[in-house]
C-alpha cells in the first residue's frame, strides 16, 4: 500500500494515469541511500564476491555485472580497478596464475 500511495500521489488533474519520473522521484528518494551509505554497501558488496573452483567464472561476472548495474545511478561508482581486485579477491588461488598472466598481457 506503501508504493500505491507513490503513484497515487504522481497523478494530478493534467495527468490523471499519473507521470512516470514523478513516481521514480519518489523512488529514488526512498529508496537510494546517501553517497556514504552507497560507498559502504558497494565495497561490503564486492568483499563479499566468491568463486568456487568448481564454480563457472561467468557467475562472478555476472555478479559483477549487477552489482555495477545496481550503483549506476549513485555516486559510488565502480572503477575498473575495483573489478579488477574483485576478481582477484574472489577467485579461488588456483586460477592466480592465470589471471596474473593475463592481466601482463593487457
């Protein structure tokens, strides 16, 4: 009933269906936290990335992916150096090599 009231409250008499970035607005307001909040959830977010060995490495990508996805629209973006020691935190110590190798490469 909570969200309800976010619409009801974009409607006016000019737009009796209510206006999308009204209701988004509201959203935002609610629900995006300050830029302090947004840093720590990031970088607790990324801490807490894993990868099994047996696991398919595309899982932590995708992983990536949305968490970078999710602070979009913050301040607290997500450089590429952070994906980068992401990866290396998150992997297990036996792909090391491999990712050191190819990070030589780049």
């Amino acid at each position: 009933m909570k969200l309800l009231r976010l619409v009801t409250n974009a409607k006016s008499d000019e737009w009796l269906e209510g206006e999308a970035w009204k209701v988004m607005q509201f959203l935002m307001k609610k629900y995006c936290t300050i830029d302090l909040q947004a840093r720590v959830e990031l970088r607790k977010r990324l801490v807490n990335l894993k990868l099994r060995f047996n696991q398919d490495p595309s899982d932590l990508f995708e992983e990536l992916a949305a968490i970078e996805h999710a602070f979009a629209q913050t301040k607290a973006k997500v450089t590429e150096i952070d994906l980068i020691g992401a990866v290396y935190a998150a992997a297990p110590k036996e792909y090391i090599a491999v990712l050191t190798m190819e990070e030589s490469v780049r």
